[in-house]
C-alpha cells in the first residue's frame, strides 16, 4: 500500500505540474499516468509472497474433509462390527476407530516427512523404489512371511500393523514410470525401445498382483501406467495396443478364474434369488442401503446395513453406509471433494508443463490419475456399475496401508505445487 500510495502522489504531482504549465491536454494525460502506475503497481503485488502463498490451501481444505468424513462414518460403519468380535473388542467398542485414528496419525507423520523431500530427490530414487516394492510384492507370496486373509497373501505384519504392498506399488508406479517417459521421451514412438521395456515391467508387476490375488489393485496400476504414458506423448498406435493388451489381459484373468465368472455373472443379474444369496450379496445389501438413504439419510448412525448385513462395510463399501445415513447429499459431498482434488492435480502438472518440470508434472497428473481411477471404481462397484471389486475409497475406508500411501501421495503433490509457486514468485529450486 505505501508503495501505491507514493506512486500516486508522483502521479498526481505530475498530473498538476502538466496542468499549471498550461500544456493541452496534460490533465488527461496525467490521469493516464496515474491510472497505469496504479494498474502496474496492483499487478506487482499479486505476485509477492502473500498474494501467491504457500501451497494450494483448497487441496488440503479437501483432503482434511475426506479424511473427517472418513474418522466418522469408520467409527459408524464398524461400532456393531467391533462390539460382535469377541469380548476383548467388546470391552472398548472402539477398537476399528482407534486402529484407524492411529494409522491416521502415522499416515499425518510421514505427509509431513514426505513434504520435506524436493521432488528431484524421488526422479533420482524412483528406480530403486520401484525395485524395493517389486522385492516386497515377492515376499508377500513367500509362505510363512506373507501374511493371507480370506484365500489372499497381501499383507506383510510389522507387529502394530499390517502392510499391503500393493498399495506402495501405485504409488511406486506413479514415480517411476513418470522417469521412464522423461527419460526415454525420444524414443516413445518406437515399440522396441520405447513399448517394450515398460510393458513387460507392468506386466510382470501385473502377474505378482495376480498370483496374491489382487485384481483391483492390478486394474489401478495398469490404469496409471497407461495414463501416464499417454500423458507423456506415446504414439496413438503404441497406446492402441496397451488398451488391446488390458482388455485381452483382463478377459483371460476372467475366463480362468470360475471365481471371477461368477462375480461377473451375478454382476449381470443380481436380484436373482440364487445371486442374491450368492456372489451378488453385497451388491444387493449396498443398492438397498442407498435406497434407504434417498436424498438426506436416515442419519449418523441410524444404518441398518451395517448391522452384519454388508460385508466390508468400513472398507470397500462404505460409500453405501454414507449413503444410507447422510443420503444424497453426503455423497454429492464426497464426489465434490474428489473432483475438487483430482481438478487440482491436473491443474498443478500443468502448471509444472509451463515452467517445464516435466517429472514433477506427470507425477501430479499422475496422483490424479490414481485418485480419480481408484474413486471411479470404488464407486461403481457400490452403486452396481461395475463388478464387485475389493478397492478401497481412498481418503476414506478404513484401513492403514491405504491411509499411509495416500498422505505420501498427497503430500508429494502439495510439494509440487509449492514448488511451482517459489518458481513463480522468482525464485529457485
């Protein structure tokens, strides 16, 4: 302000000066100078430090919303379950929040940690991260170290909690196949050079993830991959044929699992009574939920689904019990907070184009990919869209692995993008 106000009055020091001299046309020419010093000295100070801030205040704002709504509707989804596990979790009732509300203050601890880490260091460790995480998923299949839930080996335990490999690889994978494309820009119109190498490691990592089995987590992970690369510049040819070989990849892992078949099948028809009962359980229990909610829910906890009757309620279909209990309107918040997060992503990697950081951008629109992709599924799955799937709501379910990956990731985008703005303001990286 008081630099405004001394160019003002030079301004109109000028203006009076012109005036006095009698010169024509000096008081409209003085207002001229006056109004464009005023114009040039606003549009400087946009550009200080408290006009540009930070970090993106909105994306943090989004996040911390999720993960509040996520505390809630944990704790509501999973008291009944909780109460019904054995008199041990009987005597706390609480027992699902305060695992939750523990992993959150991990998953807090290393976002801060994460923010702490300039986004040239992950372009130089992506390689070696994604090696480690291959090495983990191979000591997840290894009996006697990987820890199997339910017929699947996708745990590894670290006393206080398990850890799921898999959900390190999106991240991993976000890393390092952003440096796969900067690096071998050139050569991503070529299928030897350029197709071949990245194929065959996503396809290696895709085969791990089915022999645990973990189908979503391999459909998230190919869907990042190929967006990335697409993002990248790959030809529309060699893309043509990442989409033939998912879609060949996913139809084969269906027609040999009768498992799969199955699920597929009650996907189609699940009000079928022999469905209903069956494969297509969930699926009936979550639609039923939302129809409870109708547009405002039958309030915090007031669902009666979650009484034994929808398996996974406080993991892969918790969006049913928000929807049940805070109706359409608590998931039309959700969704906003979502798109709100993968906008801001996308915004962010573009901006990181313009001031050519192409790393830090794919890995933004990258993280925007993953969230976006992961949400998409998740959501379907609930609302019968999609076959049932076994993925998290990011941000949301329950679950500790998830919460520590999805801080890394968004404390990695919030670093970009305070990143980008220190360059905007001026100064250097």
């Amino acid at each position: 302000m008081k630099q405004i106000f001394n160019q003002s009055v030079d301004s109109v020091s000028k203006m009076w000066l012109r005036s006095s001299q009698g010169i024509g046309g000096g008081i409209r020419e003085g207002f001229n100078d006056f109004r464009s010093e005023l114009r040039d000295a606003t549009t400087t100070k946009k550009y200080t430090r408290s006009g540009i801030g930070q970090w993106d205040q909105t994306l943090l704002w989004a996040v911390a919303l999720l993960t509040l709504i996520g505390v809630v509707m944990v704790y509501s989804a999973s008291i009944t379950l909780a109460n019904g596990a054995g008199r041990e979790a009987a005597q706390t009732g609480h027992s699902y929040l305060v695992r939750h509300v523990f992993s959150l203050a991990v998953a807090v601890f290393i976002g801060l940690m994460a923010f702490q880490i300039p986004t040239k260091v992950w372009d130089r460790l992506a390689p070696l991260i994604f090696l480690f995480t291959i090495f983990l998923l191979i000591l997840v299949l290894i009996p006697g170290v990987g820890k199997s839930v339910k017929g699947s080996s996708r745990w590894i335990s670290f006393g206080v909690m398990n850890f799921q490999p898999s959900e390190l690889m999106k991240f991993a994978c976000i890393l390092y196949v952003s440096h796969y494309t900067v690096r071998r820009q050139e050569y991503l119109h070529t299928f030897i050079k350029g197709f071949l190498p990245i194929g065959f490691i996503v396809g290696f990592v895709g085969a791990l993830l089915l022999f645990e089995p973990d189908m979503g987590a391999f459909m998230v992970i190919a869907g990042i991959a190929m967006g990335i690369l697409f993002l990248g510049g790959i030809s529309a040819k060699l893309f043509s044929y990442l989409i033939v070989i998912g879609i060949t990849t996913f139809g084969l892992a269906v027609a040999t699992s009768e498992f799969r078949r199955k699920r597929i099948m009650a996907f189609l028809d699940p009000w079928d009574p022999e469905q209903a009962q069956g494969k297509a359980y969930q699926l009936t229990h979550s639609l039923m939920a939302f129809g409870r909610g109708e547009w405002f829910g039958v309030g915090l906890g007031g669902s009666v689904e979650k009484l034994h009757y929808l398996p996974e309620a406080h993991t892969d279909f918790i969006l049913a019990v928000i929807g049940e209990e805070l109706g359409f309107i608590g998931v039309f918040i959700v969704i906003i907070c979502f798109y709100w997060i993968v906008r801001r992503s996308f915004m962010i990697g573009r901006t990181c184009l313009q001031l050519d950081r192409s790393f830090a951008g794919l890995i933004a629109k990258g993280i925007g990919i993953w969230i976006g992709w992961q949400t998409f599924i998740n959501m379907g799955v609930n609302l019968g869209l999609l076959p049932t799937k076994g993925l998290t709501l990011p941000l949301v379910s329950y679950g500790g692995s998830a919460l520590l990956v999805n801080a890394l990731a968004i404390a990695t985008l919030i670093k970009i993008d305070a990143e980008n703005r220190v360059l905007m303001r001026g100064g250097k990286l």
